[in-house]
C-alpha cells in the first residue's frame, strides 16, 4: 500500500515496529527513503537500536489504528473458540 501512494505521488506514515536503525525487512529501505522524500515520514515510539520482536508489533498496531480514519484487514487467522 505505501509503495502504491508513493508511485502516485501521494504521502504516506509507515510506523515501524522496531527502532529506526533495525528497520524491518531490510529490503524495505529503498521505500522507506521514497516515503520520506515524496513528503511522508516514517516513525516509531521506540530507540533507534530498538530490533523488531513479537512483543514490538502490537504497539505498533496500536499507533497505526491511532493514525487512521478506518483500519481494514487483509490478513487474518481465523480465532477458535476452545
């Protein structure tokens, strides 16, 4: 989805879940640099030397679901009630 705004000149917010010198996947800093060039910015709570964990993500979702008008889900296991 970012690199969809970004290909059409629009601005986005990537929020990490780790700190701006672990960013993750790697592969993903060529975007991360269009991002902030096109006029975005991408951002986290955490240090710098932060690395993304299990526990890392879920804060993340919080400031995502934070920063937008509505949330859809693409993706998602199927909860089992036991």
């Amino acid at each position: 989805a970012h690199g969809a705004v970004v290909a059409e000149g629009g601005r986005t917010v990537g929020v990490l879940g780790g700190g701006h010198d672990r960013l993750f996947p790697k592969a993903h800093e060529r975007l991360a640099e269009a991002i902030v060039k096109g006029g975005g910015a991408i951002v986290s709570e955490l240090a710098p030397e932060t690395n993304p964990s299990r526990g890392t993500f879920p804060r993340r979702n919080r400031l995502v679901s934070g920063l937008s008008d509505a949330t859809v889900v693409v993706e998602a296991d199927v909860e089992v009630a036991h």
